[in-house]
C-alpha cells in the first residue's frame, strides 16, 4: 500500500553540486553507485554514458542508472554550468528514465532552479575535480529534507512526461532546438564584444552549421546572428561611452578598425554620433556652444561649426 501512496521515493543523496567548467574542461570516466541527475544550466557538454556519448545543451538532463560508467567533456567555447545529483531511490517509475535524455519544460524548471541554486549550500566541491562532493557541517534545520523534497517533486514531474507516448511534434522540436542555439549564440557573444567575430568562428564554437545558426536567428529575433552581433557591440558601446570614456577610447577597446567607422556604425545604429551620445547621457551642453563674452557684443550672424572627427 505504501508504494502506491508514494511510487518514488528518494532515500537519500549522498552528493549534489552546481559547477562551473572551463571550455577544454573535462573530468575522467568514474562508476557511479547509485541514480545520478545531470543538468546543463548552460552551455555544452557531451557525457559519457558506458559506451555511449550524449550531447547536452542548455536546458538538457539525463540518468545515470547505477554501476554506470560516466564522464564529461565540455564543448565549444562558452564555459558550462552543470548539475550534477547523486541520489538514492525507490519504484519502479525510475526504470523509465534509463536511456532518456530530456530537456526541462517550464513546470520542471523552478524544482530544477532551485536545486542548483541550494546544492552549494548543502556541499562542498571535493578538492579534485569530477570527484564527488561532500556534505557541509551544521546545515541549516531542514535543509537535506528540504533538498529531496524539490528533487521528489522534479522526479515525479518529469515521470509523468515519460508516460506521455505522443513525442512532440517536429516543429516544436525544431523550435527548441533554434531556442538553445540562440541563447548559447548571444552567451558567446557577450563574451567577445571587444573584437569582431567571423559567422565561421561562431558555428565552429557552438557546434553548427552557418545554416542552422542563420535560420534560429530568423526564426527567433527576426534578424541575422552577426546584426545581432552588432546591435550588442553598439549596446555595450553606448554604455562605455555613458561613463564618460571617448569616442576614440571605445572604437579602440571595441576593436573597431578605424574611429571613422566606429562613428559611421554607432551613428546608423543610434541616430547619434558617439560624441553627441555622450553628450547627451552626460547632461553637457551642446559642442562649441558660443558663449557671450564679458563686454564684447553677440555676434549677428552665426558662424558654421567645422565638422569635427570621431
């Protein structure tokens, strides 16, 4: 009667962290001993599952059955973040979880925030890398309950989508598939708005086709990866220049080949100069305003400012 009031029952978790990889990281193949959950927060890794290699994304979770073998190794150049729980479990239902790989939906999404938002609270990474945590002394009242508890619900939550037999229709698929590589394009770009990126260098990094990036950009913002590329580097441009640095100072951090064009480019984006821009968020007044000296007579007729360089 007890296992049909609770099918699945997690008895214990034995580790549990959230962690922070380097692009080339990897850790070596270990056994694990009981169930083990693997969430990739962002970025990309492949895993290793006995004899065979997963790709997982931004979004993407997978099991590990016990006494299997497992690894990582992280892929692309836009550092991962993973969870990773160790866990000990009752029912039948986790037998549908072996060999399935997911991505989280938004009702599984706040269970799965929240355990990689506390699984650094409740252990400590171990001293070698890819080794198993360890559990923190004089947790707060609670705290390991509370931690299965989200782990239960998320395990239940996600059960219940396994016994679904209709698969999502290839659109939403593709949909999902557009979404991560967006995200993970845009994470990529964050990182490099100091210099100027080639569509091959962003594919090489993300793992694509220039196809398929060209075509999750249309579909999701309308526009080209590198206009969105662009409009970024102008965003962070704009904020430089809002701190007071120069023109100049900019399209030299910004790594643009010449002021000129740094100026030519912020303008078309902008509507502004990077002087006036700057200007403008600063509260200063206009260029070369003239101003009435003491005891000299306004001047009538204006005098047509010299265009100055960016």
């Amino acid at each position: 009667m007890l296992n049909d009031v609770f099918p699945l029952r997690v008895e214990a978790v034995p580790a549990a962290h959230t962690s922070e990889w380097r692009a080339d990281d990897s850790f070596p193949p270990r056994q694990t001993q009981a169930w083990q959950l693997i969430y990739v927060c962002s970025g990309t890794i492949e895993e290793r599952c006995d004899d065979r290699r997963v790709l997982l994304r931004a979004g993407g979770l997978l099991f590990h059955q016990p006494g299997e073998v497992f690894a990582m190794t992280t892929v692309g150049e836009v550092p991962p973040e993973t969870l990773r729980i160790d866990f000990y479990c009752t029912g039948a239902a986790m037998d549908r979880f072996r060999g399935t790989i997911l991505h989280a939906e938004p009702t599984e999404q706040h269970d799965l925030d929240w355990l990689a938002n506390t699984a650094n609270t409740i252990f400590d990474a171990a001293t070698v890398r890819g080794e198993p945590p360890i559990v923190k002394e004089d947790l707060p009242f609670g705290a390991m309950q509370q931690f299965i508890i989200h782990l239960e619900n998320l395990l239940i939550l996600l059960a219940r989508r396994c016994r679904r037999t209709k698969r999502p229709v290839a659109r939403v698929r593709r949909e999902r598939r557009q979404y991560v590589l967006v995200e993970d394009a845009r994470a990529y770009f964050a990182a490099n708005l100091t210099r100027e990126l080639k569509v091959d260098e962003v594919c090489a990094a993300l793992g694509c086709t220039r196809t398929q990036l060209q075509q999750a950009f249309r579909a999701r913002l309308r526009r080209t990866a590198m206009e969105e590329f662009s409009a970024m580097r102008i965003e962070y441009a704009a904020q430089l220049l809002a701190r007071g640095a120069s023109p100049g100072e900019v399209a030299a951090q910004m790594g643009y080949c010449s002021g000129a064009y740094f100026s030519q480019r912020f303008r078309a984006a902008t509507g502004h100069t990077p002087s006036a821009y700057r200007r403008i968020q600063q509260g200063l007044p206009a260029r070369r305003q003239n101003r009435q000296q003491k005891g000299k007579p306004e001047s009538k007729t204006p005098i047509a400012e010299s265009p100055q360089k960016e």
